[in-house]
C-alpha cells in the first residue's frame, strides 16, 4: 500500500521500515507438553536425533526411547545391574551409547546399533576411584568422554573407531588437575563438541570452575578459568557452542536451587576469556544449556526448578513458563526438543513464531505503484 503524496523512493523506504517493525515484532513463544514416560527414574540424559526418535536415560538402568516425538516411550533393557544411567548420545534412530556413573566398574559404556534391542559392554572403568561424567561425538567414529580426576591428573578417554576400542587421552597431555576437580554429571552437557576437532569440558568441584579446550581432538588441551561461582556443590553444570566461537556456560549451587548467583557466562572467541553475566541472567540453578539448532545465537537454559531463554548469544535471558527438568536436547535443525527429570519426567518444548509468522523472504514491492492523484 502507497500513501497518497508518496513517491516510489517513500514507498520503498516504508516497506522496508515496516518490514523491519515486523521481524522485530517475533517473539519466540516457548511451549511445553508434558509426555508420559511409563517409568519413575530420575532421568539425567537425553538426545534427539530427530523431531520423532528422542532417547533417554537415568537411574535403576533406565533406558527409554521413542520413534513418534514422545506419544509412547518403550522402555530398554541394557543390564539387569542397576546403575545409573547419567548420559546417552545417540548418533542416528539405532545407534546409541549410554554411560553410567560409579566408583570403578559400575562406571561403563554400552552400544547399541539395533534401536536398542541389544547392548555391548564397551569399556569399564578400571580404576577404582572416580566416575565417568559425561560424554560427546564429533561423528559415528570419534568420541571423547571425560571423568572425575585421578592422581591429580584429568582423566578422559576417547574412541576413533566407533566404541571397539576406548583409549585414555595420555595425562601429560592434559593440564593438571585442581584436588577433587571433575565434572558434574547432572545432565550428560559437560563436553561441548564442533566441527571435527573442537571439543570443551566443564570441569568444577573446587573453588575455580575451569573451561578446557582441544583444538585438535584430544592432541592438545588449554585451560582457562571461568567465572561462575564455585564449590563442591556449586560452578558450571553445562556447556554449548554453536561454534567454533561463540559458547556459553551455566550452572549454579545445586544445593540452592532458588538461587543465581554468578551461574552464566559466554564466550566469543573459542572459549579462551569469558563474560560474566549479571543483569538480565539466568533465574535459578540450571544443569544444561543448549543451543537452538535453527535459530544461531538462541539458547535453552534448563534445571530443576524451570528455564530460561536468550535470542542473543547469552547476554540476556527471560524466564520461561512452565516446568524444570535436569537434562534438556533440541532435534537437528529444528526449534523442537525435549527435557527430561526427576521421577520419569519427560517434556517436549516447542519454540513458534508469535504472534506473526516468519517474514516472507521473498517480499518485493510491486513493480507498478499506484500513481499519485
């Protein structure tokens, strides 16, 4: 539409105000459906390879999965131990791992390539101190998983061919480790991965929370102080980049979840310094952080007690209604994803556009503008 008194060059400019006003007008419009998962564990892991097969994990060997976006979860049966289920990383809709927590051998690693029908034992830790934390892969072949520290010394393992064989990332190639220092397993979020080579750890479980990275996959590794609040009970739960630059950490004291002091921090170059934020943060203790695969620089943060959203890499984040959960994952290129938690809890958040829908892209003036009276 051309106002009266409007010449072509008016109208342009109007169009393109108005189009702006429009694209600022989206507002991202959270919305979570609570599913049923038929299982009461505490639930600590989970990993979407789509918008329809989502995996899940927790306590008393709980494995769940679902091929119709969370209407029925079956349950798996990995071992009739029962351990604790604290991450699950699945690479396509029939192949996972899972990774337990435990002193010495109840700490392991299971694969499945069969949907979860059966599971190979593919490493037990060996030592008889110290959990397994967490776990990540850059693709079918390599994956990283880190534990509590041993001797003084960071522990990590890592597999080049699919999980047949789990090798210790050599010591000396790691920095040493602060006394107790490991990562918190509260949500299977403490390894970041990008590209084919960059990986991140939070580690915590001192006074200093510490970031560290490896540019070459596993080769070499930098560390860098972080600067959340930290304890035995409190630092960073959860790390994500959307790239090779851009991260953020969150965390908190898990022991006060109503609290968020000093929990959330972004990076702009690699992980190497990182900002604290304080005004318009994060609104309680949260276990993971993700980031939303269609939408750069927009990120979930997520604990027990509720979430919080930012459209602008982490420097501001809003409250968001309705539930918490300990573990939260976004499918593949998709605004849709799922939280899992305590007591078999299990949600799925979708992210639209509203209260307009997204901008056409290929908005054009017409070609012919009414002439002017």
């Amino acid at each position: 539409m051309v106002a009266y008194g409007m010449t072509p060059a008016d109208a342009l400019r109007s169009a393109r105000v108005w189009a702006s006003l429009a694209a600022a007008a989206l507002v991202v419009a959270p919305r979570w459906t609570i599913e049923t998962s038929g299982v009461t564990a505490s639930l600590r892991g989970v990993s979407a390879v789509s918008e329809t097969v989502v995996w899940a994990c927790g306590s008393n060997g709980t494995v769940l999965r679902t091929e119709d976006g969370g209407l029925v979860w079956q349950t798996l049966t990995v071992t009739a131990d029962p351990i604790y289920f604290r991450d699950v990383d699945a690479i396509d809709a029939r192949t996972a791992y899972v990774l337990s927590i435990g002193p010495g051998p109840l700490s392991r690693i299971y694969k499945t390539s069969d949907a979860g029908a059966t599971w190979a034992l593919q490493f037990t830790k060996g030592e008889p101190t110290g959990d397994l934390d967490g776990m990540a892969f850059w693709d079918a072949d390599h994956g990283l998983v880190v534990g509590d520290s041993v001797d003084g010394q960071f522990y990590a393992v890592e597999t080049a061919d699919g999980g047949r064989a789990w090798t210790r990332v050599p010591p000396d190639a790691l920095p040493p480790a602060l006394p107790n220092e490991g990562a918190f397993a509260a949500s299977g979020t403490n390894i970041a991965v990008y590209g084919p080579r960059d990986a991140w750890i939070a580690a915590g479980g001192t006074p200093t929370a510490r970031v560290l990275h490896t540019p070459d996959r596993g080769r070499t590794w930098a560390v860098t102080p972080a600067p959340l609040a930290a304890s035995a009970s409190a630092g960073i739960f959860s790390i994500a980049f959307r790239d090779a630059l851009h991260g953020i950490v969150v965390g908190g004291d898990y022991l006060k979840e109503s609290e968020a002091v000093d929990n959330v921090a972004v990076s702009a170059d690699g992980g190497r310094t990182w900002t604290l934020i304080r005004d318009r943060g994060l609104s309680g203790f949260r276990s993971v952080v993700a980031y939303v695969p269609a939408d750069p620089g927009a990120a979930i943060a997520v604990g027990p007690l509720g979430a919080d959203l930012t459209t602008d890499d982490g420097r501001s984040w809003t409250p968001i209604e309705g539930p918490g959960f300990h573990t939260f994952a976004f499918a593949p290129k998709s605004r849709t994803g799922w939280g899992a938690g305590a007591r078999g809890a299990i949600g799925r958040l979708s992210l639209d556009a509203s209260p307009l829908q997204p901008l056409d892209r290929s908005f054009r003036l017409p070609l012919r503008l009414p002439e002017r009276p």
